[in-house]
C-alpha cells in the first residue's frame, strides 16, 4: 500500500516497526505536493524540503534512541494558516498579516511537535476563517480533490483538501461554525470538533473566541482519536481551557453501539436538505440501528435561530478580535497617508477582503450603542436556550445524528454570489458551536455526482467517546479504508 494512503497510526507504527522511514514518509508527501499543489492550492506555505527533511532525520534518531514512542512519532502533518508557527508566515490567509511571521508556536503545535509529527506546511483558508468555501483567501481559492471544478468547503478547506490529496497524512484545523466538519464532509474525510476549552486557543489567531476550537482533520476515526489525544491539553496561557479529568480518548474507542441511544432531529431532515444527502444520513442511521443501537427521530427546538444568534456573535467577536490589525505593530500598513487615523482606515481597507470587511462592519453594527440590546443581547440569550435545548436532548439520547452540510461542495463561485446562501449552509454545525459541543463529521456515501457526502455525530460536553465509538460503528459498517480517500495519481 502506498505511504499516502496510510492513516497517522498505521503509518507510525510502520515507522516504529522499521517499515517505513521517517525521511520515506515526508518524501512521499513532498513528492505529491509538487504534483498536485499547482491545481489543488492547498497551502498558503510548504516549509524549504531540506528543513523538512533535516527535522525527519532528527525525528528518526529521536524513535531509534526510544525517546519518542507515541503514535503520531514521524507522521507528516500540515497545520491550518491561523495557528501561529514559530519563524514560519502566518497569515490567515489575508493580505493584512501577508508578512507576519510569529516569534512562537500555539500550543497546539507544541504538542503535536512533542508527539513527534513533522509540520510540512501551513493550509489556505478563507480570510480569518470567514467563508465556508475557502474562496475568500487572499491567496487564491483551494479546489476540492474529488472534482476541481467544486469547492472544498471551509474555513479549513486547505486542511481537508491536503488530507483527502495526499498532500500530508494528517492537519489541523480550527472550527467556529463547522469549519473543521463541513470541509471534511466536502472532501471525504473525517474532521473533528472536540468540546470548547478542550485544546488551547493559545497561538490561535481568534475570529469568533467563544466559539472558535481547534480539531484534527484525518482520513479515520482512530486517527482522530489518537491525535485529540496528543494536541488536547489545559493551558493556563488560555483563559477558555478546560481543565479535564482525563485526556485519554483512545482506550475505549470500541466501535460498540448496542443499547446507544440515537437521536435525529427532524428539523434536520426537512425542507433545504438535499434528498441524496438525506438518503445517505438516513442509511447510516439504519447500519447503526443494525449494530444495535437504538435510532428514533425527535423534535429539536430552536434550529431557526441558530443561524441569525451565530452570525451577530461571530461578527461582534471579530470586531473586536480584528480591531488589533491597524497597521502599527505589524502587518500590512498603507504605503501613503495622511496622519495616524488616514493610516489605520488606508491600512485596514487595502488589508481585509470584502467578507472580511463584511462582517467587521455587521459585528460593530450590533455592538454600537442602541442596537447592543437589540441584537447582541438578544443572541447571547437564544445561544443560552440552544445550550438548554440540547441538555434537554442529551438527557434521553446519547447521540445525536444529523447531516453534516446540506449538499454536497458547491460549484467554485456560487456560493460568493450569494452569502446569505453561504451562511445557510453552516445550519446543521453552528448549532455545535453556539452551545460548546464535539461533534465530528465522518464520511457516508458520495452523491450522483461522485461527490461525498458527511454525517455528523454529536454529543454532550465532554464526552467525545459516545460521539467517536458510534463514529467508529459506523465507519465498520462500511467497510471504509484508505482506498475511500482519493490520493491522485495512485488510484
């Protein structure tokens, strides 16, 4: 089998068994970079191959000497574009950060470093996180593997792109409305969301802070698992981090669904659902109803509001968040102005892109002074009764099942025509967000157009094990292997 198709853990234990190399595996990666990036446009930077290949090397004595024995020891990764890295360009895919280069790593990429995985690059993204198609980068839009003519969803659309190619074994992501589960549901692989405060925003560059979370993105569940598992941590340098009573969720992934509760909401299965998705979501639900699981449709309240409440929070919290980029302490700054306040609005107009912008200005809308009551206010309170509406939920059911987008990737350039319809599709994740939920999106089928299809599991606070056992139940019943992921150039 080709290294590109292995998962993170099958190709670190053929590392560990002394199968594959370290240097072998980032070669392999590098090879199918310089293949595909020119059409694809997964990265935003590829590290310098003698760095990548030096760090191997010393990744190999490290595994050799038995320092490293994780997992993920030697595994090539690539880390999404707003998760800074040390001397290595970070620019959320906007030309107002187009030369910022960090003098320090997020703390997520400080344990996946401690774990021994290799970062190769870092992944295009649409600007700040804002999009759901990876079109609205500075950098130029990233295609969808499966079909280049598609979108490869978004924000963290360069991270599922790269997996779903072979361009790297494993990334990082980061999810503030689906951004890690609607890219991956788009490109046929499998994306994670993990409970809020689960791993640090230390090093994250923030959009939305109450609802942005880093994830894995990866081509199992197993994988999933393993590297939460390795980049989850409690990190006093971030006020939001939870600490848990236990980082292990790998000991008692299963894949055993008998006498699980499952709930669908059948909110979720009406009207703007695309019938070949709903076909696939309702055929998952019946596998697992043969593992024995017990599957029955529900009423979930609220689903409506979801949608505006996320939009007002999300733009306040970036306005505020992106009041930081002015051009005074890095970044772009305007070559001509006129005094400091000409230089900050010169700066940020010529910086941010027209969704950027976007929402800047509807998050200021609703925090200025007579609108603050009517609009934040009154979201702040519908994401409270969002929470309680799924406590309720969560009180009969363990899971809950739901599509993860509702189509399959947009033809690139539909969705920039009509951003309305771009944020309706974020319905079935955003609720997720809003209420601090794990929920992962894992493969189920491919449309008539031989595009794939996600189904979204999802689960209460802090309890990520119902949410990847019934994952992992389902991905048995299909039978899903590396072959499911398209790697160009070895089919």
């Amino acid at each position: 089998m080709s290294i590109l198709r292995l998962t993170a853990v099958e190709l670190g234990k053929k590392i560990k068994d002394k199968e594959i190399s370290v240097r072998e595996a980032c070669e392999a990666v590098i090879k199918q970079i310089e293949a595909e990036e020119k059409e694809l446009n997964c990265y935003v930077t590829v590290l310098d191959k003698e760095a990548i290949l030096k760090k191997a090397d010393e990744i190999q004595a490290k595994i050799d000497s038995g320092e490293l024995t994780g997992p993920l020891a030697g595994v090539p990764f690539a880390v999404k574009d707003n998760m800074c890295t040390k001397n290595v360009l970070t620019t959320c895919s906007s030309k107002i950060l187009g030369n910022f280069v960090p003098t320090y790593d997020a703390q997520a990429v400080i344990n996946l470093e401690a774990a021994g995985a290799i970062v190769i690059g870092k992944t295009n993204m649409d600007e700040f996180a804002m999009g759901s198609t990876t079109e609205t980068s500075a950098y130029g839009v990233t295609k969808n593997p499966w079909n280049i003519e598609h979108v490869p969803g978004g924000s963290s659309g360069g991270s599922a792109a790269a997996v779903a190619s072979g361009e790297c074994i494993a990334a990082l992501g980061s999810d503030t409305g689906g951004s890690i589960r609607q890219p991956s549901s788009f490109c046929g692989v499998t994306g994670l969301k993990p409970t809020y405060g689960t791993i640090s925003r230390y090093g994250l560059i923030a959009y939305g802070s109450s609802l942005d979370q880093i994830g894995p993105i990866a081509k199992d569940v197993t994988d999933c698992a393993t590297i939460l598992e390795a980049i989850a941590s409690y990190d006093p340098k971030d006020s939001t981090s939870v600490k848990r009573d236990s980082y292990d969720f790998t000991s008692e992934l299963t894949g055993d669904v008998k006498g699980m509760k499952i709930g669908i909401p059948r909110d979720y299965l009406s009207e703007g659902l695309d019938s070949e998705v709903k076909e696939a979501v309702l055929g998952a639900a019946k596998a697992l109803e043969e593992k024995g699981a017990i599957v029955e449709e529900f009423d979930l309240s609220l689903v409506e509001y979801a949608i505006p409440a996320y939009y007002i929070i999300a733009s306040a919290e970036a306005s505020s968040n992106l009041a930081r980029f002015d051009g005074v302490k890095y970044g772009y700054r305007t070559k001509e102005y006129e005094g400091l306040h000409n230089m900050y609005k010169k700066s940020r107009s010529e910086g941010f892109g027209p969704e950027v912008k976007r929402r800047i200005m509807l998050g200021s809308f609703v925090l200025s002074s007579g609108y603050y009551d009517a609009y934040y206010m009154k979201a702040l309170r519908t994401k409270a009764l969002i929470k309680k509406a799924f406590d309720k939920a969560f009180e009969k059911y363990d899971v809950i099942l739901s599509p993860a987008a509702p189509t399959t990737a947009p033809k690139l350039g539909n969705s920039l025509s009509d951003p309305i319809k771009m944020y309706l599709g974020d319905i079935y994740t955003i609720s997720v967000n809003l209420a601090g939920l794990p929920g992962i999106s894992v493969p189920c089928g491919s449309d008539s157009k031989k595009l794939p299809i996600g189904v979204q599991f999802i689960s209460n606070c802090f309890d990520e094990k119902s949410i990847l056992n019934a994952a992992l139940a389902y991905e048995k019943t299909r039978d899903i292997t590396y072959s499911d992921v398209l790697v160009k150039g070895d089919k």
